[in-house]
C-alpha cells in the first residue's frame, strides 16, 4: 500500500505529507550555516509500500500506546478491544489510523488537510468517527490539528510518531542531542511495556532541565526501565506551571546543527521513546535505521488510563468536538 504526497511550504521550513496515514514523511528546516536540513525520520516505505514497525512520521489512532488485554470501561460497560500484540491492544489495532489510507485536499501552499471515517465496531471502538489532520507551516513553525466527532461514545486520542535527529545525520547519534521537557511526573513500565505506575522524576529520567540523553542514559545503566525499553520509552505528565514558566512542552537541541525544535501542545503528556528497538526493517536510503538514531517526542493523552493507577481516561460523547493541536517551531541556537 503506498500513498500519494503532498508539499507545504514556507519561509523557514519545507514538508513532505503522505496520505498513508496521514503522516510526515519529511521535514527540512535551515540550520547555523542557512542550510535546509532534514530532520525528521523518513523510511522508504512510503513510497514503497513495504511494512514499517517504527510507523514513523504516521498519525496514531484511535488509541496511543498500549491497553492492557485489550479491555477498557466506557459509561459502566466493559469493552473488548483487537488485540494486536500478544493479548494487549497497541496503537488502536490492526486497522489503526496509521495502517489507513486518508483523504488529502490541498487547501494552500501552506496547508493540507486530511479526513478520515473509521466505522463503528472497528477493531473494537464503538461510534461512526469523523477525522481530521490539518497540517500548517508558517516560518519555522509545523503544526497538526487533529478534530473528530462522533456518533456514539467512544474513547480517542491521537499524535504523531515523527522520529527526529535535528543533525539530520540519522546514523546512531541522535543520543547526543539535548532534551527538556515540563514534567516532574514520568510513567514507568512493567512487562510488555505495559504503563504500571507514576513516579517523580529523578536521575536518569529527569530533564526538567536541558540534559544530553546519552549522558542522562549513563547515570543510570542500570536501571530497569532502561534495560526494558532500551533506553527510554515513557510518558511524561506535562506539568502545567512548568510548561507556563518555559513556554513549551519539550525542548530539543542539536549541538552540531544548532538547530533547536521547541514542542508546544494541549495534550497531556509527552511519550519519549529513544528509538532502542530501531531496526533495518525500517528502510532508509541507504541502509536501515538503528537503534538510537532518531528520537520520538509523541504528544499525546497519558497512556492506558484504564489500567494505570492515577490516570483517568478522555471519552469522546456525540454533540462534542475533540481537539488537539501539536506544533514544532524549529530555530537556530547558536
């Protein structure tokens, strides 16, 4: 299955789109020396049709991350989810928003919108649901609006798995990039990378400050939630005093290139996932990708609210609008 591509265009930044999942395929933002660069992960399966694990650059939907055995509660009633990675339910299953084809309209140079219907009963979801991708550039801003209705209540969140290494280098050292994020809460894992508490962060998981993720990897080699997921793969509750005082929910800087990618959004928590299980099966031209060599920030709701003390699931009721937005502004640090 390939998808047809789509460009958007302004003075700081050029982007590629692809319908496969209403995805970024491609985004190239200038760096110190006033050269474009691109820095977001871009396997060739976009073009080729071949499977991709990573999903990279796709929309994930109607569900981020993963539920436990599949089973969620909507007003009083217990709900059976696909289950799609051994018993638990990943991604929003096996007809996710990343697996579909969506319907592209050009609406300027600068924005495209993609909409897509996912029927009631799919991979378990109650409600008709009505989608919407907009996509917008403006200077060095990217953003993503994502809407939806409803005809029956369901339970929805959607992001982006956009990979970046803002050396737009891609060859393992993304590590070494320089990460914030507004968080002094972090969710930690348990067997099958399933959410299984919140705890505060510290040591290695702390980046309340900016701190190179390979050097925060090494305070803490061992620590179990490293050696689960590889490195990082966990989801930082946004704290919202945090997020006022530094004017984002993330931060990310490249010192090679310069190039800074500040993360702003209303969504509630960020996933940082440090690309561990990167592999050749996600084709890149040349070769395939590798562990560490792109990093994902998923904005996103906190995962598995079901099944994660603390939490509490977002459901979406008819007559009500769901909508989130996403923007990355890229600049130069010099």
């Amino acid at each position: 299955m390939t998808g047809r591509f789509w460009e958007i265009h302004a003075s700081g930044l050029h982007c590629a789109l692809s319908d496969l999942g209403a995805s970024i395929v491609s985004v190239q933002a200038r760096d110190a020396r006033g050269r474009f660069t691109d820095v977001a992960l871009a396997p060739t399966n976009f073009s080729s049709g071949d499977p991709d694990p990573s999903l990279a650059g796709r929309t994930i939907g109607p569900c981020c991350g993963r539920v436990r055995d599949g089973q969620i509660q909507l007003d009083g009633a217990a709900l059976q989810l696909a289950r799609n990675e051994g018993e638990n339910h990943l991604h929003g299953g096996p007809n996710g928003c990343a697996y579909q084809i969506w319907e592209g309209r050009r609406l300027s140079p600068a924005h495209v919108r993609f909409t897509l219907t996912l029927a009631d009963g799919l991979d378990g979801y109650p409600g008709n649901r009505a989608l919407t991708a907009d996509y917008r550039v403006s200077g060095g801003t990217l953003s993503v609006v994502y809407s939806a209705e409803t005809d029956a209540p369901t339970w929805l969140g959607l992001t982006n798995h956009v990979y970046w290494d803002l050396s737009g280098r891609f060859d393992g050292s993304a590590l070494d990039q320089r990460l914030e994020v507004a968080a002094r809460r972090v969710v930690f894992n348990g067997d099958g990378h399933l959410p299984e508490r919140i705890a505060p962060v510290e040591g290695a998981f702390d980046f309340s400050q900016p701190a190179s993720i390979r050097e925060n990897m090494r305070l803490e080699p061992a620590h179990p939630q490293l050696l689960l997921g590889r490195g990082y793969n966990n989801a930082y509750i946004i704290d919202h005093q945090l997020r006022r005082s530094r004017g984002c929910a993330a931060r990310l800087y490249a010192p090679g290139s310069g190039l800074q990618m500040t993360l702003e959004t209303d969504q509630p928590a960020v996933v940082l996932y440090s690309g561990g299980f990167l592999s050749g099966e996600t084709a890149l031209e040349p070769g395939g990708a590798t562990p560490g060599c792109a990093i994902a920030l998923e904005a996103q709701p906190v995962p598995d609210p079901f099944h994660l003390p603390g939490a509490r699931p977002e459901c979406l009721y008819p007559n009500a609008a769901y909508r989130k937005e996403i923007r990355w502004r890229f600049e130069t640090v010099r």
